[in-house]
C-alpha cells in the first residue's frame, strides 16, 4: 500500500472524527483562499500550525513536503514583483519591483501555507479507508469517493506493472535517447499500462460482482461524533468566521 507517514499517531488530532476534521479543514481552506490581504490569511496560518504542532507529525516528513509546495512559491516571487503594475519599488539587477507585485507574492505565500498546513494536520492524518468513507458519510458522490479509494489502493500496483514493462524493454536492449525510437518506445509503455489497467478494473469489478458488491463498502468501524469533536469543529468554524470578518473588514478599508 502507499505509505501514509502522518496518518498514524496517537495524539488529540488523530482521535478525532474524521468527519469533523474534513469539514474543518474545508472552512479554514476556504477561507485562506479567498482572502485578499495577508492577516485573515495569518489567521488561519497561526491556526494550521497550532494544530500542526498538536497533531505531533514526523516534522522530516512535513519539512520535505513543506520545501515542496514552497519551491513553487518561490518561483512566484522570481516572478510577480517584476510583473505585476503599480508603483515601483526598489530596483534589482536593472528589473523594478513594484509594491502591488511584492504584495500579491505575500498573499499568495501566506494562503498557500496557510491551506497547506491545515491539509497536513487535518486530512493527512486520516488513514485514506477512513477517508473514503469521511467522504462518503458527508455525501460526497459516491462515485468520487470509489474513484477516489480505488485510485488510492491501485496506484502502486499500475506503477509496478509499468516498472516491470519497463526493465523488460531494457532486457531488450532499449536505452533512453533523444530520438523518435524513444518517443515511440515510451508511447508503448504508457499505451500497454492503460490497456492493462483497464484489464485489470474489468476484473475486479466482476470479483467484486460475484462478492456481492452492491454500490458501497461494509465496514465494522463506525463514526461516534462525540463532545470533543463538536467542540473542535465550534472551534475551527469561529477562526474561520473570525478571518473571513476580518478580509470583509480589509477589504471595505474600515480599518
């Protein structure tokens, strides 16, 4: 199975519903990314790391997916402080910054760890079954949720069958090069996975017929919201009213 690093632990966090944790995790998101100036955008980002720290992840683990969503960021900042009209700021290597730009790159930085952070403590510490079926309880189409848990419990193996055609095209000689034998030999590859995964779904979806598959999963476990998990969700839902407040306060320009 694919590992899933964060998703196992025993602090307050991963005891939570999961129910109360997507939806939680959806209104602080939503908030962070409609926000158009950098504080309601803070708010939820204080708020992510709070939960971060208490959900007690691998910080290897958060460190290197952290440096990840950021390397795109960064890029933005190469970018949008050169790009964007408005008043010109200061000059560097003959190109000028504009204040509207280094403020638009601002936002975006602080929105995306902002959402980034409330995924890892809220939805990255939900083992991906429990997930599926968070989903399904909160009347996410149920065909989204099955497309979603099959992607998730067949991914490896369609990586593993184009591993093995792939060192059988080896076997045979083949060695990336720049040239159109190698476009072709790759088109091949890629065209063999797909028939083969579609093979394979045909299959396990008449095992899944003949086991009487009826259109959702049995599972023993079952959702208990309790008092705890009310009072988080209260709790997350008034930081996101708090910060939506605020951007609505910002934006009119009362403060």
């Amino acid at each position: 199975m694919i590992d899933e690093p964060l998703a196992r632990g025993t602090s307050p966090i991963h005891s939570l519903d999961p129910r109360f944790k997507l939806v939680a995790c959806l209104a602080l998101s939503v908030v962070a990314a409609l926000a158009a100036t950098p504080a309601p955008a803070g708010l939820v980002l204080v708020c992510g790391l709070f939960l971060t720290i208490a959900a007690r992840p691998s910080w290897r683990v958060v460190w290197g997916r952290f440096v990840a969503v950021n390397a795109f960021v960064l890029f933005l900042w190469f970018v949008l402080p050169f790009t964007a009209p408005g008043e010109a700021g200061w000059r560097l290597f003959g190109l000028t910054a504009t204040r509207e730009g280094v403020a638009l790159a601002s936002v975006i930085t602080v929105k995306t760890n902002a959402i980034f952070f409330c995924i890892v403590s809220l939805v990255a510490t939900i083992p991906v079954p429990a997930l599926g079926r968070a989903m399904t309880a909160l009347h996410v189409p149920a065909k989204f949720s099955f497309l979603f848990l099959f992607t998730y419990r067949y991914l490896h193996v369609i990586a593993e069958e184009y591993a093995r055609l792939a060192t059988a095209a080896r076997l045979r000689g083949f060695v990336p090069a720049t040239d159109a034998r190698t476009y072709r030999t790759y088109a091949a590859l890629v065209a063999m996975v797909l028939v083969r995964s579609f093979d394979r779904s045909q299959r396990v979806y008449q095992a899944m017929l003949l086991r009487g598959f009826h259109g959702e999963f049995p599972s023993l476990d079952r959702f208990a919201a309790r008092r705890g998990d009310k009072v988080f969700l209260s709790l997350c839902l008034a930081v996101s009213a708090a910060a939506g407040a605020l951007d609505f306060v910002l934006r009119r320009g009362y403060v």
